[in-house]
C-alpha cells in the first residue's frame, strides 16, 4: 500500500469516527449536544482535525443524515421486497419507515426536520437520498397509474412523515397511531 493510499484510508476511516461520534451522541442527548468541541473530545482529535473533514456541524448533520437515508433506503427495500404482494409490501414499508422515526428522532429529526445543506429533489440529490426516496416509489408502482407515480408517491409520503411528525410532537393521540397508519395505507392500496 502506497503512503498516498494509506493517508485516504486514515482519512476516511475518521470521517467515519465523526460522523459515528455525532450520531451516537445526537441519538442519546440530541443535536444541541453535538458541538465541534464535543465531538473532538469524543473522538479524542482537536478541532481543527474535524474543520479539516466538515465545515462545521451542519456538515456533519447532513453526513449523518446521508447515513440515514442509507440506513432508511435498506429498511423500506428489505420490507418492500419481502412482502407476499403489493398492498403488505406497502403497509410493511410504512411500519418500516415508521419504525425507523420512532427508533431514530435525532437521525430522524437531520434527514427531515433540520435544515441542513442537502439539496431534495434536484438532479444534484445525493444518491442516499434517492434511493430512499425510490424505495417509496418502488412500493407505490403497481398500486397507481404510472403517469402520477411521483407525484402520488410525494404524496403518500408527506402523509406519512406528516403523521409521524405529529405523532412525535405529542400532537396525536397515541392510541390511534396504528390506525392511522392503516387509513393512510389503504387510501392508497385498493
């Protein structure tokens, strides 16, 4: 291994260690925990071997959120292709999603509720973003006219982030929550 290849190892492997580090310590005290100079005691660098790999804490809340969405995009695939057809492969990719929020908020709360410098529904999106995306529309395929598919499948998804944002924000009755999952899943599957 050439010293050149070595650096690029090393180099990745901590910006994996800080984007680890800022994940960890979001999802057990939230994001307004995670600091630079937090983060470096953390992964015991100094804070300039952090602005060396982020530009500061809103890059490395989308690094996260770009984890996310990998992390995401696997969950609704595994639930979408293991379903035995088109009506529980929805249902199932909406318990998956709705599990993933539930398990998550901070990972949550950086893909989908702070802002943060990712650009959505552009050419420019990152491909974590549109396969997480695409998994959506995938389970949405066989259930609407190909002609509406995305704009059905956006649809369909701000309803569910709809739901479970309110749902988190203590804004629905917890006791329905299941039920309205089901609404929402069989307004779109016949």
């Amino acid at each position: 291994m050439t010293i050149q290849a070595r650096r690029e190892r090393e180099r990745a492997e901590r910006e994996q260690l800080i984007v680890a580090a800022a994940r960890q310590l979001a999802e057990s005290e939230g994001w307004d925990a995670v600091t630079t100079r937090r983060l470096a005691r953390e992964i015991e660098y100094s804070q300039p071997v952090l602005y060396s790999h982020f530009k500061g804490k809103d890059a490395i809340m989308a690094a996260v959120a770009v984890e996310g969405f990998t992390d995401l995009a696997a969950r609704l695939h595994e639930a979408r292709t293991s379903a035995p057809d088109a009506h529980r492969a929805l249902a199932d990719v909406a318990a998956a999603y709705a599990e993933f929020a539930e398990r998550h908020p901070a990972i949550y709360d950086a893909m989908f509720t702070l802002a943060v410098d990712l650009p959505f529904a552009s050419p420019d999106t990152p491909a974590a973003l549109q396969d997480g995306f695409g998994e959506l529309r995938e389970v949405m395929r066989p259930l609407v006219d190909a002609g509406d598919l995305e704009t059905l499948t956006e649809t369909f998804w701000s309803g569910l982030h709809g739901l479970i944002t309110l749902m988190r924000g203590g804004r629905l009755r917890p006791q329905d929550h299941e039920r309205r999952l089901a609404l929402l899943i069989d307004r779109y599957s016949p």
